[in-house]
C-alpha cells in the first residue's frame, strides 16, 4: 500500500492543479461561448443579420468546456453512478464493483484516446472551419478543424489520468488504507459534493 500512495499522492496533485486551470480555462470559454450566442442574437433579431461565425465560435468554445470540466466532474463523482445499487450491498462488495467499473472505464478511455488522435492527425483535422478566423499580421487565418476536435483529445486523455487516480484511491481504499488518502482538494463551492 506504500508504494500505491507514493505514486498517488503526486498524482492526485498534478491533477488538482491541471484541473484547476482546466475549471478557469473552461469558464473563460463558457463566457465567449454566452457572447458568441448573443452576438448571433442580436444580429438576428435586431438587424436581421444573421452572422456566420457565431454559431461555430460557439460551438468551438462548448467543446473545448466540456473536455477541460469534465475530468473535474469525473474526479468528484459527478457523473452517473450505481449509488442505488451499490447502497445495497455490503463496502467491500460494492468497492469491487466500483473498482471493476472503473476498470471497464479505463478501457474505453484508452479506445477513446486513440479516436481522439485520429480525429486531430486524420483525415478531418486537416480541413479548416467554415467561418472561424483569426486575426494575424499578414491578414485572415481559417482557423483550423483539428483545434476544435483537440478538445475531444485533451479531455479524454485528462479523463484517463483522473481514472487511473481514481483506481488508485479504489485499490487503497479497499487495502483499508482510505485515512491516508490525499483530498481530492474541493473548491470551496463543492464542498458538500462529496
């Protein structure tokens, strides 16, 4: 058990901090993503103008939230769960279920880490969007379509190593070992979440 919390007291801190810049990052595209959407707004209605690039602007900045948050949710048990089931079970029974659970998701996720590189090197990443620019000096860059599926990359690989904490935390849990595990480092609003 030493040596599971050797590795994972690093581990969990490296994550806490990626994490953290992930939340703040994710928040920042939240707020671009609301403009966008009320940019595209008013221009339709007030102007009758409807604009190209809001839509992907948007939809740019949603993908890019939703992979840099959800590890954060992942780490705090904010996705589905079988709490229903495993309350009828005896702790040591429905710690090995929640260990196999996450062993079946460590699976997928590598699955996924490999979708998620073809997405960004395949063929498709290599086209542009359709009305995204970006200012440079020497005019107008087309934003490329591989930027936008990296989002589905960096998530899933940020996902990967919150599981592999998370089986870690398991595995010390059941060796009876759970006061000794590192805090999962709650932000001040989540405090009650666990």
């Amino acid at each position: 058990m030493g040596l599971l919390l050797t590795v994972l007291a690093p581990l969990s801190a490296v994550n806490a901090l990626v994490l953290r810049i992930g939340r703040g990052i994710g928040i920042i595209a939240i707020a671009f993503m609301v403009a966008a959407i009320l940019i595209q707004v008013v221009a339709r209605y007030l102007f009758n103008n409807a604009l190209p690039w809001p839509d992907e602007a948007a939809r740019f900045c949603m993908m890019w939230m939703t992979g840099l948050m959800a590890p954060t949710a992942f780490r705090r048990g904010g996705f589905v769960a079988l709490d229903m089931i495993s309350g009828f079970m005896s702790p040591r029974v429905a710690a090995v279920l929640s260990l196999v659970l996450l062993l079946i998701s460590l699976l997928i996720l590598i699955v996924a880490v490999q979708i998620g590189i073809k997405e960004v090197t395949g063929f498709g990443g290599r086209f542009a969007t359709a009305s995204l620019y970006l200012p440079t000096f020497e005019g107008w860059f087309r934003v490329p379509r591989s930027w936008m599926m990296l989002s589905l990359l960096v998530g899933v690989v940020l996902l990967l190593v919150v599981n592999i904490e998370l089986i870690l935390r398991s595995l010390v849990q059941m060796m009876g070992g759970g006061d000794r595990l590192p805090d999962l480092d709650l932000p001040e609003d989540m405090q009650g979440a666990e």
